[in-house]
C-alpha cells in the first residue's frame, strides 16, 4: 500500500485523554473528497502515486518494479479491484477481502491522543500519538498527522506483524487539492478484461491473482 517533510510547529497543546477506540476503515473513509500525491516508505521499498479520494470510494495509483498498477476501492458497494493499465486488465475482489490482504485493516482499530498542531509541508495538520492493533498481534505503534477535514496526511512510526517481525514505516501525502473528484475515476475503464474472483477465500487470492496474469496478459484486447 509507500518526500522529504517540512514540520513547523505553530501552537502547543496539552495531551488529551485519549478517546474511545476508532475502526481504521471508518477513519480513513473521511466525509471529504480529496485528491493527492503520496509516498509510502518501509521495509520493501518507496512507492510513489496519486490518490483520489470520495466518501466510500477511493483509488490508488501507483508504480511498482512490475509497472504501474492502480488499486480501486468501492466501499459503497462491498467491492474492490486490482488494475494493471499496461496489461488493460482488472481483477474483481469483495471490498472485506482487500482488506485482510491489507493486514486485516478491515478489523484494526486505532486509539490516539492529540498532541499539538503542527504542518506537513504546506498542509495544516494537527499531529496525535496513535497506536493501532490488529488480528494475531499485528499492531501499529507511532505518529499521525490529521487535517482539520481528518484526512490522514502523514503517518510515521513501527509496524508489528502477527510474527513478531517489525520495521519502520512512514506514508506523507502532498499536494493535497480538497474538492470534488470526477465520478471517471472511481469507475472501471471500459474494453478491459477483467475476472471475478470474489469467491475465492482472502487467504488465497494473492495466489490466484499471480496464476491468472499469464490468461489476462494474453487475452487483453
């Protein structure tokens, strides 16, 4: 799913007690549209892309080793789509699926206290301490950095796998235009070929996806 970045504090704030626990899924499917350029750094490398942004629908584009991709999510209508613009394929997924291919970010919850206002780049945010739990341990320890609208602009700190294995991470958004996003972008491009593999169970479709590439690179218009 990862700029060099600019902090200036503006004004201190004494720590809040923390609130109730949030589902990740429902903080991160802010009330706004919004359309931005993003980085995300780990442990396997820096991805660089563009993200669009409306209430239950959001798509990612993307470049990978393999080429560009693009990751298109309908939560309005319990869908998703993986997409490979060279090859003019898609692959349809249900939107919970994603999610635990995600690190189960279907189930995650998130717990975090306000600490003080601050800017990322050019954009006003106000920064939180947060840490983030999982299915089978799998947790997220660190820093997040929130506009007024409660998109998440930058996120910082350690990631915990289920096996114990951890490794820093650090996702900033730039550039960020918040407004309406034509309706074009969180639709599927017409003529492309695509396969439906919704009833494979989440655990395999990673697999699946990887033995139908040869089918879907061969049979695109």
């Amino acid at each position: 799913m990862m700029a060099v970045v600019a902090v200036g504090l503006t004004m201190m704030f004494a720590p809040l007690p923390a609130p109730a626990a949030e589902r990740a899924i429902d903080l991160l499917d802010v009330p706004v549209s919004y359309a931005a350029d993003f980085v995300v750094r780990g442990d396997k490398g820096t991805y660089r892309g563009s993200v669009w942004h409306a209430p239950g629908r959001e798509r990612r584009d993307f470049g990978t080793s393999g080429g560009g991709q693009s990751v298109l999510l309908r939560r309005d209508t319990n869908s998703a789509y993986l997409m490979k613009p060279s090859g003019r394929w898609y692959v349809g997924l249900g939107f919970q699926a994603v999610g635990a291919l995600a690190g189960g970010i279907d189930t995650l919850t998130v717990d975090r206290r306000r600490l003080r206002e601050e800017s990322v780049g050019s954009i006003r945010a106000t920064r939180y301490k947060v840490a983030a739990t999982g299915p089978k341990g799998a947790r997220f320890d660190g820093d997040a950095w929130f506009t007024r609208e409660d998109i998440l602009v930058r996120a910082l700190g350690v990631l915990t796998e289920g096996n114990g294995k951890a490794s820093e991470v650090e996702m900033t958004l730039s550039d960020l235009k918040v407004g309406p996003v034509e309706e074009r972008m969180f639709e599927l491009p017409a003529g492309w070929l695509g396969m439906d593999l919704r009833s494979v169970p989440a655990e395999k479709i990673a697999q699946a996806v990887e033995g139908l590439k040869p089918l879907l690179e061969r049979g695109r218009p």
